[in-house]
C-alpha cells in the first residue's frame, strides 16, 4: 500500500486482493509509519484500542520515525478497509504499508 490511499478504486481493488488471499474472519497485520509524535501515535493507537489488537512499536535510527504494526482479527476485507479509511481521516502524515 502507499502513503494515505483514499480512492475508491484503490480500496475496491485491495477488498478483492483481500477476498482471494484468506478466509475471514482472520488475522490481518496493518503496518504504519509515522513522525516519531506522541500525540500522533496515541491516535493511531486509540483507534485500534479495546479490539484486542497487538500492537508494536518501532523508533527509527534517527527517532524521526516510528513504525506500528498492529495484528488483529479482521471478520472480513470490509472492516480492514475501514479501519485503514479511519486512520486516513483521523491521523495527519501516516503513511500505509
């Protein structure tokens, strides 16, 4: 995936990427990069929060960066896609992996 994809097409093409890849419900691993910002960081997190989702964090070399994977049962492409659309919305600069 590539910085912040909000077209239609983009999300039509992946829910059908998702449907041939697995069986739902399954577990689906979303991977972000943003600014190493506290706040910035708690949103993304706070939006995944209390869905029993295991989240890891990662610095860059540098500190400018943090990637954040977050490994969670997805019940089916729909609801990946609209979680990726709500960190889209709710978190400046993150960039979808």
């Amino acid at each position: 995936m590539s910085t912040s994809p909000n077209s239609e097409e983009f999300y039509e093409k992946l829910k059908g990427q998702l449907h041939e890849t697995a069986s739902w419900p399954t577990e689906y691993l979303y991977k972000f990069i943003v600014k190493s910002d506290v706040e910035k960081i708690d949103k993304l997190e706070t939006i995944f929060n209390n869905l029993g989702a295991v989240i890891n964090k990662n610095e860059s070399k540098n500190g400018k960066y943090t990637s954040i994977s977050i490994n969670l049962l997805m019940k089916d492409p729909d609801a990946v896609i609209e979680k990726y659309k709500e960190v889209a919305e709710k978190v400046e600069g993150v960039i979808s992996l």
